[in-house]
C-alpha cells in the first residue's frame, strides 16, 4: 500500500502529463483522480496500522547515492506523524481532484493541469515520507517547483507569471538557509539518516561549529538554519510575501497549497526534528515570536482585504503563526493537532470561495458581492461551517465546539501555561493568540456578511446569472464540512489528549495536555500507582520517579492526581485554578470571548451599519493605509532588496560588463588591434614601386642609424 499511496499520483502526472494529446483531458482526470483517491484510501489504511496496530516501519526501496562513506537510501518511513500527513495530504488532494472536474470544466488545458496536482501531490508524499534529510530536501524542492507550475498555470496573465516567480524566489531564500543546515547536520553528525542523527543528539548538546569564522552551539545553529527553510515554505512573517499572491494561480490550487500541503511542508519539519529543536532554546524562542508575530500580523491585514481569496489566504498565514508558536513552546502535538484540523475547514473555505466566484462568473472582489445566500444557499452553509470551525467556536468545559474549538484553544492555553511556568515568550504567544482570535473572528464574519448577505454591490446582470455549484464541486464541500464538524473531537484524545501517551509512540513528545489530565500519575509517582489508573510509563521514568520520592510525598501525590484525574477534561477544581498542568477558567474562556466580540463587531459594521466601513475606507486614514497596505512589507522590500538588487545589477553590467569587460576585450585591445589591422592592410597597394619605395626608406632609415652609430 505504501508504494501506492507514494507512487501512484507520480505515474497519474506521467501519464497524463505527458501523453495528454494521446489520451485527451477527459482520461488524463480519471487517471489523475483515480489514483489520488486511491492513495487516499490506502493512506487511511496505513494511518490505523501505524497507530493502532503498532505497525511503524521503513521500506528501504534503493540506493540512491554512496559516495566514499556517504550512502543515502531512498525508502518510504512510515510512523505516526508521516501517518498524519498521509491522511491530510491525499484526502485534501483528492477532494481537489475532484472539485476540479467542475471548476475547471471550461479551461482548454485540464490535462496538464491534472497532471500538475498529481504532480505536487507525490512532491509531499516523498517529503512527508524521506527517511533522511536528503529525501526530504528533494521533496521540498519538488513541492516549490509544482507550486510554481501551479500558481503561473494561467501563464496569459502578466500578475500570473509576476506571483509564480515572487513564490519560486522567495523560497529559494528559505531554502538555501534549509540546505545550510542540512549541509551542518552532516559536518556535526556524519550522517543525514534521521535515525542515526536525532540518536546523536543529547550527546552533540555542547558541541561548537564554526561559521563565517564565529562559533556558534551546534544545535542552535542547526535548529536556525532549519527554521529558516521553514520561515520560507510555510510564510512566516517577513518571508511570507509570496503566499497572498499565489491566489492568482486556479482555485483549487489555493485549497492544495494553503490547506494540506505546501505551506504545512515546515511545522512537519520542525516538528520532525523536534528532538534538534528542544535542545536549542534560543532558537525555539525565536520560533515563537516570530510565530506569534505571524499570527498578528497576518490577522491585522486580513481587516482590510476585499478579495475573497486574498482575505482566507491571510488566514493560513495567521494560522500557521499559532502553528509555529506552539512548536516554539515546545508544544509539537498541539501544532500537528492544529495542522491536522486547519487543513479540512482551510480547504473548505478555499473551495467555498471558489464555488462563490464560479458562481458570480469570477468574481472575487467582495465589495461586488452581498445578497446571494439565497442563490448559493449550500455554499453559503458550508461556508458558515468552516468559519465557525475556523473562528474555534465552542464551549469551554462543555468541551463541545467545531474543529477549531479543540485545535486552537488547545495552543492558546498551553502557551498560557508555558508562560506561566517561565518559557521565553510565553505569556507574548497567549496574549497574541487571543488577540488574534479576535481578529479572526471579525474578518471572517466580514467576509461572511460582505459576500451573501445585505444588498447586492454589483451588477445586476451578475446576479440575474448567479448559480449554485453543481454536485461534482459540492460533494467535496460536504466531506470537507464532516471535517471541519468533527475532526477537533473525534482526534482530540489521541493527539493531545491522554491517548498522546501512546498515539505518537516516538514520533513526537505527547505533550503537557498528555500528561496534564494525569500529571501528577505521571510525574509525581511511579508505576506502581500508575497502572492502577491505566496510564504507563517506561521502566526508566517508573524507576527515576520512585527513586526521587519519599512514601509520604507519594502518598500525598497520589491523592491530587486521582483528584485531577477524576476531574472534568481541563481538571479544574470549584475554586477555578488548575490541577497539574491546567490553565485557570478565565483563560479558557478568553477566546470565546474575544471571538463572540470580534463576531458582534463585524455584524455591527457590516449587517446593522453597513456605511459606516465605508466611510472609514473612503476616508482612508493612517491605521487603514497602514492595514490596506500590509504593513507596507511589499514597500520595504522594494525599497530594500529590489531597489539594491537592481544597482548592483546596474553596478555590474555598466561598469562590470560594459566599462571593465568589454572596455578591455572587444571594445578595448581588441578593438585597438582590428583597427592598426586595417590600417596595416592599406600599405598592401599590390603596386611594385609601393614596395621599392618602403624599401629605399628603410634602407635610408638604416643607413642613418649606422652613421649616428659610428659618430657615436
């Protein structure tokens, strides 16, 4: 099944990439489409052997290199965490696939199309699966080279071509920093096989390297350059200029790279080397603010956006911040949890917004839309589905809400709890979460009460012809919605809850939350006291518990454990404060709070007093030029790296090139021995007295040297 699930979507792309004019569009999306479907469903399979039949393997399939000692295999690794990434990637891809069908039913190069989703879908199967850091390099560039492909797909266009290559430049800057430190992985490990390094790890702890003749700790160095690539890949603040612009690419493309793959490719990576990440503190605190800034900032922005897509596109942005935050914070199965549930309602909104735009004859700008949830009525629900799981609508203790609910509040009271125990930025990460739940809340209701309800803001003839979607672009909407419903809940237990103990085997630490509902069980005594509540621990923690315990300290540990084990989900007490590791009750109430105002607020400016937004954007103050213009990141990059980029390109071709190069070569001594050549030529007459002429000169002019000579 493996082989399948890794290796059918690159011979779907062959075949229909390649023998389109033999086979013709139709047959090129039944074999693309047939195989992501069925890599989707051995994926699922391989998902429950791995994590309930215990079954963690590595295919080794061939060489791929060996030169001297170096030996890099290429082989398929399957445990819990690549598990979870097969069943996001292919399940997301296949629902595009077949989403596609219909949306992009009237375009004249389906073929290649397919072909390129397939394509993109194998780059992430072979990242998410390497077995070394060298696999998952080939993957990751695969993954940029099909985005790129992807995003240009509509190559007519000029702002087409301009965003694929913003993306493809963009990344190579995160990439270089992520070859660097695989390039270190190799100088401090002697391997770049994932086993053999992270099994070096503990031990590499003081290890020095030296860089641009500075040392640096090894792991730190590592971790950062490795954070780097990330920053790239998954848009983090400053690198992140590349991702609104991708909306320019189809649709479906928008879902595939926002939702499950591309920009997911580097929380995998940090959480795949989260043993690297743990001993590099300084590193992980930068992760964390540049994470929660991500998550500001990209929220800010989204105020003020008016095309739809671009609006849900600042949204994965502000996501993924609370993604790298967590990991930062060392909370690695909070921010899979998170990824895992973001990719069905991030999904479901990208391709919700698709089915408006398919149905308003492309358009995107929401300021032309309102009043069409009548004529789009399922669109207009799955919408709403995937904004409340996206906003994290839920009930605190009841412990009931969508997807989001369980995903994002999880991060938030963790990082809260991280703050409180003395974590680097800590308590920034929990206050900047809750702010930016808010800030979601209301640009997603906007979105919602800009784009179907109130008066409609655009021509009339688009809204005489406005469609629902037919059922080859809503069935995948439907799936996607039972994601978005129940994935928080049905998971919650196994990825952070007290199923983590053994969801993630080795894979990945399970987690405060893990241990938190039985913290005391866990870390207050042994094992002895353990299995009588069903949690297990390893021989050596059993014994290095027991050991640093007197009787009557676990006497008194095992009552407050079986206290808090015994409690509601968050194990809190009447008096509101937490048991082990739990936050107090106001802060798991501040995102539902500050997402009910952010809700109230966006009905008040949009539903209640409509021209009031209006007359902010027609007056267009500071705060608004300041949002509308993206913080003006674009500006400083022009101002910067374009604009000196382009005088040192001037610097070298003006003086380099034209003044040095060709000044010396073919416009200087070359030049200089084309034209004496000519003039040489013109002594050449072919007249005899021409030449007995020169010669009774030079004969003169010798004879004159030997008598000044003589007289010498």
């Amino acid at each position: 099944m493996a082989y399948i699930v890794v290796f059918a979507p690159l011979l779907a792309a062959a075949i229909a990439g390649l023998l389109q004019k033999q086979i013709g569009d139709r047959l090129a999306q039944i074999i693309t489409t047939g195989a992501t479907i069925a890599a989707a469903l051995c994926s699922v399979a391989i998902f429950f052997d791995v994590t309930v039949g215990g079954n963690a393997r590595t295919i080794e399939l061939a060489q791929w290199m060996a030169v001297g000692n170096f030996e890099i295999n290429w082989a398929i690794r399957l445990d819990t965490l690549s598990a979870v990434m097969l069943v996001v990637i292919t399940s997301v891809s296949s629902l595009v696939h077949v989403y596609s069908w219909g949306y992009m039913s009237h375009d004249p190069h389906r073929a290649r199309f397919f072909a390129y989703l397939s394509l993109f879908t194998f780059a992430m199967l072979s990242l998410v699966t390497a077995d070394n850091f060298i696999q998952m390099f080939f993957g990751w560039e695969g993954v940029g080279l099909a985005s790129y492909l992807l995003i240009g797909f509509w190559y007519q266009k000029d702002s087409a071509t301009s965003a694929a290559i913003k993306a493809f430049v963009t990344n190579r800057v995160g990439d270089f920093g992520l070859a660097l430190g695989i390039m270190a992985i190799y100088l401090v490990f002697g391997s770049l096989q994932f086993d053999e390094v992270f099994a070096q790890v503990p031990a590499m702890a003081e290890e020095t390297i030296g860089f641009f003749g500075v040392n640096f700790q090894a792991l730190e160095l590592i971790a950062f350059l490795l954070f780097i690539g990330a920053m790239g890949k998954s848009a983090q603040f400053f690198l992140h200029v590349w991702l609104p612009d991708a909306m320019e690419g189809p649709t479906p493309v928008s879902a595939l790279i926002h939702a499950a793959t591309m920009v997911t490719a580097g929380v995998f990576l940090v959480c795949r080397a989260h043993g690297i990440f743990e001993l590099a503190p300084n590193t992980s605190a930068f992760i964390t603010f540049i994470g929660a800034t991500t998550a500001l900032f990209a929220a800010t922005v989204g105020l003020a956006q008016n095309d739809i897509k671009r609006v849900i596109a600042y949204s994965t942005c502000s996501q993924l911040g609370y993604m790298f935050f967590a990991a930062g914070l060392g909370l690695y199965s909070a921010a899979m949890f998170h990824l895992f549930t973001h990719a069905f309602f991030k999904a479901l909104l990208f391709l919700g917004a698709g089915s408006v735009i398919h149905g308003l004859h492309e358009e995107q700008d929401m300021r032309n839309m309102g009043g069409i949830y009548k004529l789009l009525p399922i669109t207009w629900i799955m919408m709403i589905i995937g904004t409340l799981a996206l906003t994290g609508v839920g009930i605190p203790l009841l412990g009931i809400g969508f997807a989001g609910f369980y995903s994002k509040d999880m991060i938030i009271e963790e990082a809260f709890m991280m703050g409180q125990d003395g974590v680097a930025f800590g308590m920034f990460a929990f206050w900047i979460g809750v702010i930016a739940a808010g800030l979601t809340s209301f640009y997603s209701w906007r979105l919602i009460f800009m784009t179907f309800h109130g008066k409609h803001r655009g021509e009339p003839e688009v809204l005489k012809h406005a469609h629902e979607s037919g059922p080859v672009m809503i069935i995948p909407l439907v799936f996607l919605a039972v994601g978005a419903l129940f994935a928080g809940a049905a998971f919650k237990s196994d990825f952070v809850g007290k199923g983590a103990l053994t969801f993630w085997e080795e894979s990945l630490p399970p987690g405060p939350y893990a241990v938190g509902n039985y913290g005391h069980l866990v870390e207050d005594y042994g094992q002895s006291h353990a299995d009588e509540h069903g949690v297990e621990l390893s021989e050596a923690e059993s014994a290095s518990l027991e050991a640093a315990m007197s009787e009557d300290e676990a006497a008194a540990a095992q009552d407050h454990a079986v206290e808090a084990a015994h409690g509601d989900d968050h194990g809190e007490g009447a008096d509101g404060e937490h048991h082990g590791h739990h936050p107090p009750t106001w802060v798991l109430f501040s995102p539902f709070a500050v997402t009910l105002f952010g809700f109230v607020l966006a009905w008040y400016f949009y539903m209640a007093n409509p021209e009031l937004p209006r007359r902010i954007a027609a007056n267009n103050g500071p705060l608004h030029r300041f949002l509308s213009n993206k913080w003006y990141v674009d500006e400083i990059y022009n101002a910067t790296f374009v604009r000196a980029t382009r005088v040192l390109g001037d610097v070298f071709w003006k003086f380099g090139d034209q003044k040095v190069i060709d000044g010396l070569g073919p416009n200087g001594i070359a030049a200089t021995a084309l034209s004496s050549a000519r003039r040489i030529a013109k002594l050449q007459s072919g007249y005899l007295y021409h030449y007995a002429f020169v010669m009774l000169i030079g004969v003169l002019g010798l004879a004159l040297w030997l008598i000044a000579g003589a007289g010498a």
